[in-house]
C-alpha cells in the first residue's frame, strides 16, 4: 500500500513538472495571444503533451530501471522500439482523426491541370521521423531523471554510511577510553587494599559513582553533557586518585567558579588527567599535578601540567590520548585546538574547544 502511495506521488509530481514545463516553454515562445494561438498550444503541448508524458513515464518507470538493472543494450532496443512505434503511431491516429488542421496541415499546392488547390497534410512516414527525435528526448530525458534520482540515493547513503562509520569509531574509541579508565581505577584501588587502608571504602563508592555516570552516557557521537556535570565526574576522579596517593597537595585542581551555560561530548577530559597521574608525580606537593578549567560563550580552555615521574620512561601518552585525539578530531573538527609541550623534565596538555 506504501509503495503504491509513493508510486502515485511520483506519478505525479512528475506529470505536474512536465505540462509545466512544455506548456510554459510553449506559452515563452508565443509571439501572438490569440483564441487561436493558446488552441493550438493547448493541443500541440497540452493533449500531445500529455501523449508523450505517458511515453516518457514509462520509460522513466519501467524500461530504464530495467537497462540499469541488466545493463542489456539488445534489450533496451527490444523495450524501446515496439514502445516509440506504437506511440508514434497512435499519435499520428489521434492527429489524422480529431486534428489534422492543426498537427498535420502542412498548406496546400496548386495543381495546374485541374486548376484548384490541394490541400497538404503530412504523411505517416513523414510524422513517424519526426516524432521518432522527440520519442529519443524523452528517453534521453527518462535516463537523466532516472540516474540523478539514482545519484540521489547512493549519496544519501553513503552519508547514512559515513555517519554510521562515524558514531561506530567513536563508540569504539571512547569504549577502549572507559576501559583503559577502569583498570586504573582498579589498580588505584587494589594499591589501597593490599595496604589495608581504611580508604578503600571510600574509593570504592568513589569508582562507582564515575561507572554509573560512564554508563549513563549514549554512545550518540552528538550527544553532550553539561559542564557541571564533567566538572563532577573529573573532581570525583581527582579524589580517587588523592585517596590512593595519601597526598591531597600533590594535585591542585582550579575549576572556575563560573562556567558557561553549554555542554560538551562527555568523558573527554578525563584522559589527559589520567595521563598526568599515569606519568607524572602526584605525591609531591612541591611538584603537584596542575589541572586548570575556564571558559566564556566562545570557548572552553582546560590545561593539565605535571612534572614527569623518573621511575615511568614509557611512552607519555599511550593509548589514552591517542584516542581522544582520534575522538576529538571526530567530534570538534575544525573547533578545537590541541597544543602538547613535552620536554625531559615536564608536559603539559592545553585543549581548547570552541562552541
């Protein structure tokens, strides 16, 4: 029932584009608006119009869809001509019988032996080749209208593809992100247990809290989160990492007092916070992490510095930020900027995002 709803609209919505296009091309052309004129427009555009819509119709529903599905040229030419001759034909009949005046009188010749005059009307061979090069337009036209809706489609698709490909990547980077996250977090824990401290209770709903927001986030690449609510979730994270260190100076986080009423893409700080506790020192307070959050209507600005730990040599860095990189890159093309300054003795990530 659908597809013959759609199959009617279709219908016509191109009848209505093609009688307006012939009988305003028609009406364009008229040097004369007489009664007389606008009849022969009418019939010549108007009701053969119409004849070779129907021509066309076909064509553009049946007969190319068919080619582009075989791609047959025998075919196409077994479609197409006994179509055309048929057409032609019957045009040629509707013309001789209801209006040969206007679609056949060609004039009229004198004929010296019988002195009268003979009135001249085309023939069939003669209307059949003309009508043979419109029959060729409107199957030209058919493949035209039938390949830009083609085009159309796979466009289309291939953006419903792209996006598809997108929101997968993402999902995927940010799933490696959460998990790259837990097994911090529970080695953070398990460092508090094996030394029995009485903070592990603490940590442990701490972590839970932070899974429960993880979570809680879709994995929709255009979904954002309020600030307020990454400033929490980063402050959590912060005290887990304090509760494991013993050190509290060891990290001094600024997060202003005053952010701006917008959202941004959740758990997209975390890393480079991660990063800082993974490589950096973060049980000395003399030497702290450094961890900075501002932002206006234009932009949010987030700074996370420490000093680098001379018992971690690996890479700085690792998996986490090369997937937020990826992420970000993802989800702020062209509205983010990402400066790194790595040296022997300090690194520091400075990402703005702008809104």
């Amino acid at each position: 029932m659908n597809v013959n709803r759609k199959n009617s609209r279709e219908f016509l919505w191109l009848l209505l584009l093609y009688m307006a296009t012939v009988l305003g091309m028609g009406l364009f052309t008229l040097t004369v608006y007489t009664r007389e004129s606008l009849t022969v427009l009418a019939i010549r555009e108007g009701v053969f119009g119409l004849f070779n819509f129907f021509q066309f119709y076909i064509y553009f529903r049946w007969i190319v869809p068919a080619f582009l599905r075989t791609r047959s040229w025998q075919r196409l030419l077994l479609r197409v001509i006994p179509l055309l001759t048929v057409c032609n034909s019957f045009k040629y009949l509707v013309a001789a019988k209801v209006f040969p005046t206007i679609m056949l009188y060609q004039g009229y010749r004198y004929d010296l032996m019988s002195r009268r005059r003979i009135e001249v009307f085309t023939t069939y061979g003669a209307y059949f080749i003309n009508a043979l090069w419109t029959s060729l337009v409107l199957l030209a036209a058919a493949f035209a209208g039938r390949l830009f809706l083609h085009w159309l489609r796979e466009d289309k698709r291939r953006a419903l593809l792209r996006q598809q490909q997108t929101r997968a990547e993402s999902g995927f980077l940010k799933m490696q992100l959460n998990s790259h996250f837990l097994i911090n977090s529970l080695n953070s824990i398990y460092a508090l247990a094996i030394t029995n401290s009485p903070e592990v209770a603490p940590a442990n709903n701490t972590l839970v809290h932070l899974l429960s927001y993880m979570l809680d986030q879709p994995d929709d690449i255009d979904f954002r989160s309020p600030i307020r609510e990454e400033v929490q979730y980063l402050q959590d994270f912060i005290s887990l990492q304090q509760l494991r260190t013993g050190v509290k100076d060891g990290i001094r986080a600024n997060f202003a007092e005053t952010l701006p009423d917008k959202q941004i893409a959740p758990m997209l700080l975390v890393p480079f916070v991660e990063n800082a506790f993974k490589h950096g020192v973060t049980n000395q307070p003399q030497s702290p992490v450094t961890i900075a959050l501002e932002g206006d209507e234009q932009a949010l600005s987030f700074v996370v510095s420490n000093k680098k730990s001379i018992f971690n040599k690996d890479k700085t860095g690792g998996i986490g930020l090369e997937n937020v990189r990826k992420r970000l890159q993802l989800i702020y093309p062209q509205k983010h900027e990402l400066h790194i300054t790595d040296t022997e003795a300090d690194y520091q990530c400075h990402l703005k995002i702008y809104w």
